[in-house]
C-alpha cells in the first residue's frame, strides 16, 4: 500500500492537517504512530482505511480486507453488544457467532455481551470496537489509541493478536500514546509532526558493527545524556532522538 504526495485538510479554506506525505506499507509490517494532541494522527488512519479520501494525491493498493477502531466507539447505538456485532458480521458477510464469541474470550470481553452499548465503560468499548474491527481477519488492521483504558489481560493480549496478523501477511498501524509497542520486535515507528510523518524504520536483525571510536574489538562508549522537556514535546523529541539512533529512557 501506498500514500503518493497525500495532502488532506477538512475545508476548502481550512488549514492543512497533512501536506505531501510519501509512505509505503510493506505486507507483515507493524507500524506504530505516535505524535502530539491535533497532529493528524487520527486523520492519518483514516485516511489509509479508506473513511475519507484525499484532498490531494493517492493512496494505492489498500488491501481488500480492512479492519479499522476508532478511538472513540460510538456507544449511541440500540444495540446490546452481542446484536451489534451479529450486525456487523452480517455487514461483512461472514458469520458471527463464532468469531465473535473468540474474540470476545481473548480480550477478556464475554461478559459484555448482552449489555447495551449506551452502558458501556470507555474500556469495554474500546473492546468492542477491536472485536468489530478482526471481525473477518483484515489483510489491514489500523486501530486508533487501541490500548486506552483497557485491562491488564487485555493490554497484554493485543500485542499478540497484532503479532499474528502480521505474521500471516497483513498490515497493522497502530496509534499508540500509551507506547504499548515502543518495543515491539520489527516495528516501524511513524511521527506525525507539522504536516508530516517521519519514518523511524525497525531495526535490522542483524548487520554490521557500528564503527568503535576506542580499541579495535572494544564496544563504543556510551554517556547518558539528561534531557528536559515540555511534557507536550516529549513525543516528538524522543521520536527524533530513536530516529537518529540514540536510545532513549522516558523518566516517570
């Protein structure tokens, strides 16, 4: 898939939110975006989900099958959980029952099932906008702030449910101010900043040895180096410092 030259603003006369972005999302990639508040990060996924088009440029080759949770679920349904999710299978054309009954088990959601949407927690609808979105297992999965106000055995969970789709072949974007997957093996990391996205991509499994300004065998030394921030900014300035190499340790 890929974003040629992608500009997007929500009015004619309105400010631009993205100008001239260039990406490509590689099959089995994980891709983690952070940014601060009003970045256009969520504009971002929903531009590649396909919600809403570009103003300017394309997006090309999104794969068929695309699972998509906002970050805020719209609980102002009449449904109760289990009703909307057999509606929103019938939507794909695939069977509900079981996939959601699965689903709902992994993400420690079961219990949810015949309550009415209108009487759920921020947590427990952020677990069934995730359960909607792999529905029918997504060749593309984005999911926006997925990790917000979720439980222990769930936020423990959904890294592993995103490693399996990535190793079958899919694409995952994943929104993160939580930094659930700051860490997470083969991930690139996306920042959303003055219009633009930078690309930190993962690193390599293995290659050659970084040049050793010390003995000849003897590893690089190292310093640590504090640096204070507006807590606004920390964001965007760690993700330029992983950017550039450097290891970075966020103080509580």
């Amino acid at each position: 898939m890929r974003l040629s030259t992608v500009s997007f603003r929500y009015s004619r006369r309105g400010p631009w939110v993205l100008r001239d972005v260039e990406l490509t999302l590689r099959p089995g990639s994980v891709v983690e975006v952070t940014g601060r508040n009003g970045a256009g990060k969520s504009t971002l996924l929903r531009l590649m989900a396909g919600f809403v088009p570009p103003t300017r440029g394309s997006i090309s080759d999104r794969p068929g099958v695309v699972g998509y949770a906002p970050d805020v679920f719209p609980v102002d349904q009449p449904f109760t959980v289990s009703a909307y999710l057999a509606h929103m299978a019938r939507v794909r054309g695939i069977p509900a029952g079981t996939a959601a009954g699965d689903l709902a088990a992994r993400l420690n959601a079961t219990h949810l099932l015949d309550q009415p949407l209108g009487d759920l927690s921020k947590g427990s609808a952020q677990k069934v906008g995730l359960i909607q979105s792999l529905l029918a297992p997504p060749d593309l999965l984005i999911l926006d702030e997925p990790f917000a106000g979720l439980d222990e055995q769930t936020r423990a969970e959904l890294p592993v449910i995103i490693e399996e789709i990535a190793a079958r072949g899919g694409t995952v974007v994943v929104s993160d101010h939580q930094k659930q997957l700051q860490d997470h093996p083969g991930a690139d990391h996306w920042l959303v900043a003055d219009g633009g996205v930078a690309v930190s991509p993962a690193p390599l499994a293995s290659g050659p040895a970084a040049p050793s300004r010390g003995a000849p065998g003897a590893p690089p030394a190292r310093v640590v180096i504090e640096v204070v921030v507006d807590a606004d900014d920390a964001d965007e300035v760690e993700q330029k410092l992983r950017a550039d190499g450097y290891l970075t340790r966020r103080s509580s």
